[in-house]
C-alpha cells in the first residue's frame, strides 16, 4: 500500500482578511499596552492594596502578550530570520508568564474570597448595630414616654385624676382612637366602663367578668391583642370601614376602700381594672412592641400611684379621725377638770359651811356635858354629841372619799409611834364594847415601837375596821392581833392590786380583827367594799347609822400605803375576820428623836386649867366666834373676840399668849393678818403663838398655814376636850407660858 504525500495546496492569501487580522493585532497590541499602564497608576493610588507583586506579574503578562500581537504585524509579510526568533522568544516568555500568572491565581483567588466573606460578615453587623441602634432610640424614646406619662400620673394623688390623667396621656403619646378603663363593680361579677378618652362621664355599659378575653388578659402582666369587635372595644366612633388593631392591659387595684365610682366594691374579687388601647380606625398602623411595652409599663405605674393615693387617703382619714378624737377628748378633759374644779369648789364650800353650825353645836354640847345635869339631861346631851360626831365623820367620809376618787389625797408620811396608836385605838374602842358588855382583846407580840407612816389614815382605818365589829358583835367579843407579816403570810391576801416587795427599809404590818358577831354569807362580801351600799345582817341593830363609806373609804386608804384588805366569814350567825396589811417604813433613830408633838393627843390632867392666858379669836362668823370665845373661856381664857383683820392686827399685843384666827382658803383675810402678825412681832423674844382654826381640812391649807408661822391647826368641829388636848400641847413643848 503506497502512502500519500501529498500538501494541500497553499490558500492564496486574501489581502482583506490579512489587512483585517493586521490591523486587529494593532489595536490588541495598543489595549495590551494601555492595561499595564492603568495598573500602574492604580498601585501607585492605592496604598493599602495587599498584592502589588501580583499586579506586576499580572501587567508583565499582559506586556508580553501585547509585544506578541505586535511582532506578529512583521509576519504577514516576507519577514526575516530575525522576526521569526523574536517571535518565538516572545511566544515563549508569554506562556512562562501566562503559566505562573495561573499558578498564582490559585492561591491568591480564596484569600480574595475571604476578604469578600468578611466584607459581607461585616455589613451584616453594621446592619445589626444599626438596628441595635434603632431599637435603643425607640426604648430611648419610650422612656422618655413613660418619665413623662409617670410624672403627670404622680402630679397627683387623686385617684380619679391618676386614671383621667393616664388616658389622656397614653392617648397623646401613641395617638389612640379611644382609650377605656373598666372597673369591677362591687358584686365583683361584672366591668363597668368608668373612664374614657373621648367622654366624661360614660355610664351604662357592663361587661361580665368573665368572658375569655377577659380572662386571658388578667391571666397576663403583658398586653395582649384582642379582637376589635370585642364587647370591651365597642365603645368607639361609629360609621368606621376598617377597625383599629386593640389591645387591653390588666391594672393592679391594691385598695378599693372608700372610692366610690358607680358602686365600686371595697374589695374586688379580682382586684384588676381593665384598660383597653384602641388605635386609629381606616389606618393600616399596628401596634409595635416598644408601644406594648410602655402599655404595660404604664399599667405598672398607675397600680403603684393608686396605692399611694390610697395609703395617702387612709392616712388623712385616720389623721382627721384622730384630730376630731383628740378635740373631744380635749373638750371632755377641759369638761373633766372643770366638773373637778367645780365640785372641789364646791366641797371646800360645803366643807366649811358645814363644820362651822357642827363646831357650834359639838362645842356647846361638849359644854352643856360638863355643867350639872340631870341623868335624863346627860342622855339628850351625850345622844347630840353622838349624832353630831356621826355627822362630822360622815362629812369626812365624803371629803375624803372625793379626794381618793380624783386623786388628790397624798399619805402624810411622818413617824410615829406604833404601840401608842394601838393602845389609843383600844382606849377608843373599849368604853363603846364595854356598854354593849363585850370583851376586846389585843395581841401586838414582837412589834417595833416606831414606823414611818401616815398615822392618820391608819388609826381611821382601825377604827372603822374595830368599830365595824364592834358594832355588829351582840354578844361575845372581839379580838385584835397585829403582827409584822412574814413572805407566807402574804400569800393569801395577793390579788391584781397588791403584790409584796420585801426590803430592809420598810415591813408589812399584818392586823386580824375577829369578832364573834352575825357574820355575813361568802357572796355578799364584795359588796362590802362599795360606796353607799350595806350588807348589814338581818340580826343587827337598824340604828347603828352606818352611812356605807366606810369600808370603802378604808380600802382606798390601804391600797394607797400599797396593802390590802379582806374580809373572811363563812355564814350568817359564825362571826367575821376582818383582815388588812399596809406597808410601813423601818424609823431610824434619828427619825426618832424628831418625832413631832400630837396636835390632838390625849388631855395632861395636870394642865386642865389655863386661867389667865389672854387670847385673842378672831372669827367673821358672829355664831362661831361666840360658841369658840365660849369654849376658851370655860377653860379659864382671857379672850378678846374680833371679826376682821385689821382689828385683829390692832388688837394684838405681846401680852397676849395665842392668836386663834380662822381661815378657809389660801390667800384669804386670815393668811394676810398672820403673815403681818409674824413680821410686827419678828425679833421679839415674846410674841404671840398663832393657831388655825378652819373647816377645810386640805393638806395644802394646812402646808400654808405651817409655812407662814403658825404653830397649831385645829379642824372644826372643835370640842373642849379638843381645845383643852391643844393649848396641853402649846404648853407642854413651851409656845405659851403657865398663867401665875
């Protein structure tokens, strides 16, 4: 087989095509050029471009191509050995930079794609950061809102301007239709519309509590959308194509009490209003979140402001309550201390106009005792001393029984002596057993001779307790036993009123009185203690004249020397033990030997006449003055009567020994005529000693008279006996001398 070889025929060449191809290599030649200059203008620019090198090669590559399409322009014609060799050189150098410009593209083209990813990664966060931005300049904004809306919701403190208020202001903010709030009416079963935005006074619409959109927002503390057709979003402008977008929002109510609205309840069962938020109808605006949210925020605040209003509310109710308490309990203490004044007034009044016709009729009777008289005569004279005495000591009774009530009797704490006491005490008592033929008896075993006390009060309290069982004692007798108590001897007398403190300053003086008398059933006992009540048994005498204040006044002097006081029987018919401890303190020796003179002490026999001692009385009352001149002159006084002080003031000399001046009240004609008596006689070594004599037995009168000078006060009604123990008393301690 034989092969071929021959060669196609040679293609003539076409002059236009090879004038075409011609003038095309120029123009990729010029545009190969021309690109490599333009890199080189952008590297210079850019000073921050990472890949210069690449551009380099890249502009070399190009470079070479270009230098290729330009040789090439020699070929189309008979050319030289020479442009051959430059071509291929040329065509060579082109493909060694072509292929490394290649292998470079491989490597550089990924970092490319990462600078782009971080480009797009970026502008992602520049697009969050922006919407961050957004969102911090609407919170910015809602805060702004909700500074604002809280500021005028706090402006006030009425409530019915809070909830007014934030209508108005969430309706100015968010641009609303119609803003609602319905409030729980007080069954608790239903909402009533109470405020709105576009009407001031919406009556007439309810709502059942229970529906479950109602439900659902005050299962919530977030607003939630409901259904524009909703019967709580009904109340808006009628004639509307599309209907608003609606939200509602539950509202705290911490306090209902007190604010009445259309019945509102004093405390709700679900203790929520409900607001409703209704945007612009025919608009296609709807709520956004940083809205809801100052909804919500708004809801907060007005829960907090209404509760503050409504602690400001019960605060001024309880502050206006307690002022109208205080002013009446002012007034009634003004009425108080003015019905204390009163009938203090009154029983200093009735104090001295009382004692000054008994003073007349004791002293007289007193004085008829010791003339010459028939038996039948002393009876009638002895039976009006009694009765006069019975009287007097009635009238102390309710004197002192005034002054524990109102407390203003104080003890005169002073030492005395205890033996003496009990031995006066059984003096007084034994003549009034002895007529009745009973036996007293007293046992005072281990007592100290002195004690610090009120003796006054005390002996009072003996007397009524002994003569109480002396008086409702037929037959038998009566025994007296006085101890100082030991800690289990107490036990049985403590009560809410009296608990025993034992010291070394002061001891517990225990007395049991047991009589043999009628005694008294268990369960009239307490009774004894009361004012103006008798429980006298049915055996005793109806004539005693007991007047019920007794044991009653003795209870109140005992609990004031903080003691306490019984009274033990166990029937009608088994007699009685009458038992009381008072508190007395420990006399010291020094207390001792200052122990001041009795002012009514027993009479010295030896000094039963005072003829010859000048006294002057000086007495406004023409009757008392008489039947006074008329006791001192029977004990053989030279008296020399007055009715006024300045008389008195003339009148008195340094021969008269004692000055008798009545007085009733501080401050009175009596004080002034003492206090000038006390200086026209100062200095003298012989000057009158002044006594007191008065029907106001008050500590504070008494303290006057003492502190002006006056060395005696005698309380009316005065008898002989008494006005014969008194000028004993000035003579034997040495304020008037013995009459020669």
């Amino acid at each position: 087989m034989e092969l071929c070889n021959c060669i196609e025929s040679p293609w003539p060449a076409d002059e236009l095509l090879v004038k075409y191809q011609y003038i095309s290599d120029f123009f990729i030649a010029l545009a190969y050029f021309s690109i490599p200059l333009e890199l080189i203008y952008f590297v210079k620019k850019s000073a921050v471009f990472p890949y210069r090198w690449v551009l380099v090669q890249f502009g070399a590559f190009i470079v070479l191509c270009g230098a290729t399409h330009l040789i090439s322009l020699w070929t189309y014609s008979m050319h030289s050995r020479t442009v051959a060799i430059v071509m291929t050189m040329a065509k060579t150098s082109t493909a060694v930079v072509s292929c490394a410009t290649a292998l470079m593209l491989v490597h550089i083209i990924p970092d490319l794609l990462s600078v782009k990813t971080r480009e797009l990664f970026l502008k992602n966060k520049a697009d969050e950061l922006d919407r961050e931005m957004g969102l911090i300049r609407t919170q910015e904004e809602t805060g702004r809102h909700v500074r604002m809306l809280t500021h005028e919701i706090r402006s006030t403190l009425d409530r019915h301007t809070i909830l007014k208020t934030t209508l108005v202001e969430l309706g100015r903010t968010l641009g609303l239709e119609e803003c609602s709030l319905w409030m729980p009416t007080r069954t608790g079963l239903e909402l009533q519309l109470s405020y709105t935005l576009r009407h001031q006074n919406p009556v007439g619409f309810t709502v059942p509590i229970q529906l479950p959109e109602i439900n659902r927002v005050f299962n919530t503390n977030h607003a939630v959308k409901i259904s524009p057709n909703s019967p709580v979003a009904r109340f808006r402008p009628a004639g509307k194509y599309m209907l608003g977008e609606v939200v509602a929002v539950r509202v705290p109510l911490l306090h209902l009490s007190n604010f009445e609205i259309h019945d509102w309840p004093e405390l709700s069962t679900r203790r929520y209003a409900l607001m409703v938020l209704m945007l612009p109808s025919d608009s296609a605006r709807q709520w956004h979140t940083h809205e809801l949210e100052l909804v919500e925020v708004v809801a907060d605040q007005v829960a907090v402001a209404l509760s503050h209003a409504a602690i400001l509310e019960e605060s001024m109710r309880a502050r206006d309550l307690l002022m109208e308490q205080n002013v009446a309990l002012d007034l009634a203490r003004r009425e108080a201390e003015m019905a204390v004044r009163a009938r203090n007034d009154f029983l200093a009044v009735m104090n001295h106009e009382m004692r000054t016709p008994m003073h007349s009729i004791i002293a007289l009777s007193s004085l008829l005792q010791e003339t010459e008289l028939t038996p039948e005569q002393r009876l009638m004279v002895e039976t009006i001393l009694k009765s006069s005495n019975l009287l007097a000591t009635l009238i102390n009774d309710v004197l002192d029984l005034s002054r524990l009530e109102d407390g203003s009797l104080q003890l005169e704490m002073s030492t005395f002596n205890l033996h003496s006491l009990l031995r006066e005490v059984l003096n007084l008592i034994k003549p009034i057993a002895s007529v009745k033929k009973l036996y007293v008896t007293m046992n005072v075993p281990d007592l100290p001779e002195y004690a610090v006390g009120d003796e006054k009060r005390l002996m009072q309290v003996f007397l009524n307790v002994v003569g109480n069982a002396v008086k409702f004692t037929k037959e038998g007798g009566i025994t007296v036993s006085a101890v100082v108590a030991k800690p289990d001897s107490l036990k049985d007398l403590q009560s809410p009123e009296f608990y025993p403190k034992q010291s070394e300053n002061h001891f517990y003086l225990r007395v049991e009185v047991k009589d043999t008398g009628s005694g008294i059933d268990p369960q009239d006992i307490p009774k004894l203690f009361m004012k103006f009540v008798q429980n006298q048994p049915p055996l005793a005498s109806k004539s005693n004249g007991c007047s019920g204040l007794g044991l009653a006044i003795c209870k109140r002097f005992v609990n004031l020397m903080e003691g306490n006081i019984c009274i033990q029987s166990e029937g009608s018919g088994q007699g009685s033990t009458a038992i009381f401890v008072v508190k007395l303190g420990v006399a010291s020796r020094s207390n001792q030997l200052m122990l001041p003179f009795p002012q009514q002490g027993l009479v010295n026999p030896v000094n039963s006449s005072f003829s010859g001692i000048k006294v002057v009385l000086m007495d406004d009352n023409g009757a008392s003055r008489m039947v006074t001149k008329g006791l001192l002159a029977h004990l053989g006084c030279n008296v020399f009567p007055v009715s006024s002080a300045d008389e008195c003031f003339r009148v008195v000399t340094s021969e008269h020994k004692v000055v008798f001046i009545t007085v009733s009240m501080p401050g009175c004609d009596g004080f002034k005529v003492a206090r000038k008596l006390h200086e026209k006689f100062s200095g003298r070594p012989e000057r009158p000693v002044l006594v007191a004599i008065t029907g106001n037995n008050d500590r504070t009168l008494k303290d006057s008279c003492m502190r002006i000078g006056m060395a005696g006060f005698m309380l009316k009604p005065v008898s002989v006996g008494k006005m014969r123990s008194l000028l004993s008393n000035l003579l034997d301690h040495g304020h008037i001398a013995e009459s020669q």
